[in-house]
C-alpha cells in the first residue's frame, strides 16, 4: 500500500521560508512522478512542482524562481523548499505521487500539510 506523509507545514510571516517534506513508502522511482499540491480554502486543488523519477521538474507559474522540488532517494523523500513566500500562498499542500501501469495512471496522495503565511 503506497503512504504518502508530508512534514514541515507551519506558520510563517512574509517573506519567509518553509521545507514541507513527503516520506514515500518505497523507492521513489518506482513512481513515474512525485510532486505537490496546494488547496486553498473555497479553490481547486492546483499544481505547484513536480518532477519525474527522470529529474524533469515542472513548476506553476506563481511559484518559479521562489520554490524549488528535490528529492533524496536514500530516503525515499521528496522535498519542497518555498522562499519568499506570500500570503496567497497559505494552503493545504498535499504529496502527490503518480505510478504507470500500461495507459493507467494511478494517483497517490498524502493528508495534506497546512501551511499558513502572515501579511
């Protein structure tokens, strides 16, 4: 069964700086993706970085150059370091984790780690 669990979510003012972690159960490349997610309150859950077990990254335009997605695949850990960050980046962001099998995808996801930042 695959366990997603984020870490390091919290409270920051602007301009701040957060880590939020993913342990995966598992290698990490045995998915073809492993990335992150944010929801805010009253919107759609949305796409914030990714990167394919290959190392290609994909970030959403509102985060580049302020977040940045790595992993240590010695410890099956997936990490997402937010610089700068902004009041209206205060959400929920969830560890997504993407496994292929033939034309089926199958979607992963961990609890989901609050993350709150002060004007």
């Amino acid at each position: 069964q695959v366990q997603l669990v984020e870490s390091g979510g919290g409270l920051v003012q602007s301009g701040g700086s957060l880590r939020l972690s993913c342990a995966a159960s598992g290698s990490i490349f045995t998915y073809y993706s492993m990335g992150w997610y944010r929801q805010a309150p009253g919107k759609q859950r949305e796409l914030v970085a990714t990167m394919t077990s290959g190392g290609i990254t994909n970030y959403a335009d509102s985060v580049k150059g302020r977040f940045t997605i790595s992993r240590d695949s010695a410890k099956n850990t997936v990490y997402l370091q937010m610089n700068s960050l902004k009041p209206e980046d205060t959400a929920v962001y969830h560890c997504n984790a993407d496994r292929r099998s033939g034309s089926s995808t199958f979607r992963y996801w961990g609890q989901g780690t609050q993350v709150t930042v002060s004007a």
